[in-house]
C-alpha cells in the first residue's frame, strides 16, 4: 500500500477502529462474527463488541490467529495492521489448508475508554489463571500505596515517587519491574490486578477458540501490543512451553525473546492471555508471540499508567487534571505520529509473512 493509505488504516477511536474494521471485512465479503460486552458501554452509552472474522476453510488444519486489543488502548495499533491487512487482500490466496482468523479489539471496553484494563480494572494479560488454585503473589503490597497515591498533585506525586525510588535502590530496576508488573491479585484498585475469576473477554474469547478452533492441529499466534521497547520497534516475545517456544525460535529465528530467559523487555508475568490458549487447545501444536512496540520511554508509560489508575479511582474525568491524564494514557500506548505507523505496519508484515511461512512449513 502507498504511504497515505497505511496511515489511513489507523484510527482516531474505538468506535472509528472498529467501523474500518467491519467495512474492510464487507468489501471482501467475509461473514464477521460480533461478541456484545452485556458489562460496559461506551462513553455515550453505546454498545461495545468485540469481532470475529475467518479467512479461508473453516475447516482448515492450520490457522494464523491475529488479536488486537487485549490491552485496551494498545488496540489502536494492531487494529491498525488488521485493517491494513484485509484492505491490502494480504490473505486473498491462501493454501486450502490453511486459515486466518482476526480477532479485533479482545478488550473493547478498555479500546473505548483509552485505558489498558477493562470494565472492572482488570488486567486482561494476568487473568488467565486457575482461581481455584493459589494466587501468584510478590511484593506488590509494598508499593501499593506509592503506586496509588492519595493526592495526583506535586506534594502527593512526590511522596510516593520517593517510597518507589526507595524500592528500586534496595532491590534494583529489574525486580520492581518484576513486582509492579507481574500481575497481583490482593488490590482491586491497583494496576496489573488479575481479577478474582475469569473476566467477561476471558471466557468470550476461550468461547471463540473452543467454537472455531477445536480441531486445529497447527495455531500461529500473533498478539498486538505496545509501551515497551525503544520507540516504533517490534520485538518478538515468545511465551508458553518449551516446545511453543522451541516452534517460534523454528518460526522466527533469533529475533523472538523470552522473559523467562531474561532476553526480552518484559518481564515474567502471570495469567497471560497465552496460557488460556494453551489450556482451551491443548492438542494443538502452538506458536504465540506477543510483538510489542515501544512508545515513549519507560518512566513516561508507568507514569500514564499510574495517572489513569488514579483518575478512575479517586479523580474526576472532567477535571483538567483528568482530561491531562487521558492524553498522556493515549500518547503512552498510541504515537499518533506517521513514522510510528509506519513502523508498525512495516515490522507488522515482516512478521506475519514469517508466520505464514512457518505454518506452511508444519
């Protein structure tokens, strides 16, 4: 595609995402699928779906898995490649034994509101868990209160700046990171907190997997993400058992990283969306790599994140404090500059003709 027509893939809102999506899918005449929230609306009210479109068989053996918006306000970007990828015909030719399904925005409360968790502030990457078992727990109750301070003013900000700051000298950069964005389950008020039970987009999308996808021998994964790494870049994280890890390294080659190794920008995290897809598929052979595009630098994400976790907790949205805070959220997860576009797109089609690759190879 010409230069003006990536950019044009891109949206402004969830409710213009999803519109390109949906139009995108009818020019191709391709049958989509709609999920309703029945739990949150849009800012106006409006009803809230997440979207469902198959590419090729529905029989097919192989299928390439493409999802957007698992985190919300990240969904600007993979809903972008989505987009651009069903205008461009990208999959127009696919073997017979092959398909590609699209997930569009998994978290569509989070896409609507420009916020990375959803209706009931939960993180939708550490919620894939077995709550009947034990809760995974670190030191996040340590930090909570510094994390979420009671004042989003100077006085209050620098207080809890200095209990964070206090934390990393006594334990380093890479365990706060580990602590604060591992996922918790202890403060329904905190960010990364995984939930008590499954949420609404949990058992929604195991429902997609285990209605289209049951009988799939072989599933390449690709989960749109963005807010860390050095700015426009896609780095490749690998996730799941030693064979899925072994079948992306196969895939990708040395460009995939891997959390529990320590090679990768993130790190080790609990309840990811990737383990409910092993446990509602365990007879298939998988491949899921989360791309994740760096933004602005690290400080500046956690302390959108922290901003935004603040407002919906004890701040007004209408107040200018608050409608500062939503821009920052947005501007952490979504540059809305052309190069970045172009960046993602470009990456973005690296990796998914690798994919195609891989599958063929299987």
């Amino acid at each position: 595609m010409r230069d003006n027509e990536i950019l044009l893939c891109f949206s402004a809102s969830y409710a213009e995402a999803r519109e390109k999506f949906l139009s995108a899918c009818e020019e191709r005449s391709l049958v989509v699928e709609n999920r309703l929230n029945p739990n949150a609306r849009g800012t106006n009210g409006e009803e809230l779906f997440t979207d469902i479109v198959r590419i090729g068989s529905r029989n097919a053996p192989k299928v390439l898995l493409l999802i957007s918006g698992t985190h919300g306000v990240e969904g600007y970007c993979g809903s972008g490649v989505q987009v651009g990828l069903l205008r461009q015909g990208f999959f127009d030719n696919l073997p017979a034994d092959t398909s590609v399904m699209m997930v569009h925005a998994v978290n569509p409360y989070g896409f609507e509101h420009d916020r990375r968790v959803n209706e009931d502030n939960i993180d939708l990457n550490r919620n894939f868990l077995d709550f009947e078992g034990p809760r995974p727990k670190n030191d996040y109750p340590k930090i909570h209160k510094f994390v979420l301070p009671f004042h989003w003013d100077n006085a209050g900000l620098e207080a809890a700046n200095a209990g964070l700051g206090n934390y990393i000298k006594r334990h380093g950069m890479p365990v706060f990171q580990a602590t604060i964005s591992g996922g918790q389950y202890q403060f329904p008020d905190g960010l990364f907190y995984g939930g008590i039970e499954p949420s609404w987009s949990n058992t929604m999308f195991r429902s997609i997997l285990r209605d289209q996808l049951s009988d799939v021998d072989c599933l390449g994964v690709v989960d749109f993400h963005t807010g860390l790494g050095p700015y426009g870049h896609g780095e490749l994280i690998t996730i799941g058992s030693e064979s899925q890890k072994a079948l992306a390294a196969r895939w990708y080659g040395n460009q995939v990283t891997d959390p529990e190794a320590g090679t990768s920008i993130s790190a080790r995290l609990d309840g990811m969306l990737a383990n409910g897809i092993r446990e509602t598929l365990p007879n298939a052979q998988i491949s899921f790599v989360t791309i994740e595009f760096g933004t602005r630098d690290i400080s500046t994400v956690l302390n959108a994140l922290r901003g935004d976790n603040w407002l919906y907790q004890r701040g007004d949205l209408t107040s200018p404090i608050g409608k500062g805070i939503k821009k920052d959220i947005r501007s952490a997860f979504y540059p809305e500059e052309d190069d970045w576009k172009y960046s993602v797109w470009s990456r973005s089609c690296d990796v998914i003709k690798l994919a195609m690759h891989g599958i063929a190879d299987i």
